[in-house]
C-alpha cells in the first residue's frame, strides 16, 4: 500500500507557526490594553501653536484628537503642568476633551505633576479622577489682571499723548491715563463674573467632593492638602496608578506638542518683552 502526501497541504501546527511570523493575530490571542497618555504643559495663552511654552486650543488639538483614536485605548492619562493664563483657552480645551471623552467613553484620568493652579487647574479638573504629587501645587481658583501705569513717567519725560475715541469707554483702564475708580470696579464686575463661571465648572466637575469654601478663595495648596480639601482625589503617579487599575501589561502611547529648537529659539528672540514677562512670572510665581 503507497501513501501519497498531497504537495499543497500543510499540517495545522505549520500554518498556525507561519501566521506568528507574520503577525497576524490569532483569535484567541488577547490584546494590551492602550493608554494614551496626553501631556498638557505651559503657560495657557491664545496663539500656542507659535510658542513652544504656551498652551491653546488650537494648538493641542492635533494631538488630543489622535489620543481618543489611535490604538483604541480604554483610558485617557492627562499630565498637567501648567500655572494657568487665559481662561477662555483653558475652557476651550477641556470642553474639547471633556466631549471626545463622552463621545467616545473613554474616562480620563489626571495626573498634576509640579503645578496645576487657575488656569492649569481648570485643565486638571477634566479627569474623572485627580492625583498629584504630594509637593505638586494645585489650587489657585481665582481671576487676576495685570498692568503698569505710565501716566507719570510720560509727564516727566515731557510726552503728551493723543487719544481719539468714538466711544465714551472706548479707553477704559488706559496704563497711560491715571487709574480711574469707575474703570476698576467695572474690571471687577468682569473679574467676579469668570470667577463664579469658574466656580460653577470646578463644583460640576467635582460634584460634592469640594466641601470647603476655602478652595475657591484663590488660594493655591501642595497636593497633599489640596486632597484634604477636595480638589485631588489622591496622591499618585500615573505608571503605578495605570497598572493597579488596567494590569501590569498596559501599554503607553505619548502624545504632546512637538518642540522645533529653531522656532523655539525664534519666538524666544522675537516674543516681545511683556510677552515673556508675562510667561515667567506666571511660572515664577509658584516655584518654591
């Protein structure tokens, strides 16, 4: 009795083998859970995506984006590091990822590393749950405008300067005009105005674990006692966090803004002097 081997037919072990080489997933085979993990640091002003060091809307969008998509991942991890700036772009970008976080459901969880403070905080308050370093600075829930007077300088200078309007408050808070009452209390009514909006966002965000009035007085606290207050759930880092709450084998995927040193080093030379002024106090203001 012959027996003929058939030439096209492989055993079940041979084709399984050649499938590994290739990479191709086998059914039973169970995937890595994806994290994506999304870095938010620098000062919050409009125009980021000229400055490496500012934050806005428009230039984080290309990449909170992709995190919600790529790799399909079951969590979102968001660092933050920021002192704060403008609050309108604060508000735009945690709308933007408080929406892909519904419209995907994926929970977002946040991790404050040195400061998360007015602006910076109202990025932290996107997660579903806040940790922080318990030296991080977090707080700061309050509204602050800032300018120079130069009335005086031009008087003694011999300057006199020309101001036309159409409007009878077209040049209210003018720094080069002497500081008039009406003009501030106008600016506070604005500045009380975001405060509460800011108020409103946080409690929402937060529901009842914000019990203290303190929180929104504008004062800023280390992440251990930000915690005791509500404003942090607990103190963490985000690699041990992610691994007791997604497994040992979770996998990262970085997403951040691009830094290019030659237009880093250009807007560092052409940013105006206030501009950078701006930037550093803000950051000088909470290092410790």
């Amino acid at each position: 009795m012959v027996i003929m081997k058939l030439p096209f037919r492989k055993s079940q072990d041979k084709v399984t083998s050649k499938k590994k080489r290739r990479g191709i997933k086998l059914p039973f085979k169970k995937s890595k859970p994806v994290v994506s993990v999304i870095r938010l640091e620098g000062v919050i002003l409009s125009g980021g995506r000229m400055r490496q060091s500012q934050l806005s809307d428009e230039s984080v969008a290309p990449f909170v984006e992709k995190a919600f998509v790529r790799g399909k991942p079951v969590a979102i991890a968001l660092i933050v590091n920021s002192p704060g700036g403008s609050p309108v772009q604060s508000s735009l970008i945690a709308a933007r990822i408080i929406r892909l976080s519904k419209e995907k459901d994926i929970p977002v969880y946040t991790f404050v590393e040195d400061v998360a403070a007015s602006g910076g905080y109202w990025l932290a308050a996107i997660g579903d749950e806040i940790y922080a370093d318990e030296n991080s600075i977090v707080g700061s829930i309050g509204v602050i405008s800032a300018s120079f007077g130069f009335n005086e300088l031009l008087e003694k200078m011999g300057v006199e300067r020309r101001v036309h309007t159409s409007g009878d408050e077209k040049s209210i808070l003018d720094p080069f005009l002497p500081e008039n009452p009406e003009d501030v209390e106008k600016l506070k009514e604005i500045q009380h105005e975001i405060h509460q909006n800011f108020i409103d966002y946080v409690s929402e965000r937060r529901k009842e674990k914000v019990q203290d009035d303190l929180a929104f007085t504008g004062r800023f606290w280390t992440g251990k006692k930000a915690m005791e207050i509500g404003l942090v759930d607990q103190i963490g880092h985000m690699v041990p966090v992610m691994k007791e709450k997604f497994g040992d084998k979770v996998k990262f995927n970085f997403y951040a803004k691009k830094k290019k040193f030659l237009s880093s080093l250009s807007a560092q030379i052409t940013g105006s002097f206030l501009d950078n002024v701006k930037v550093h106090s803000l950051w000088e203001k909470y290092n410790l």
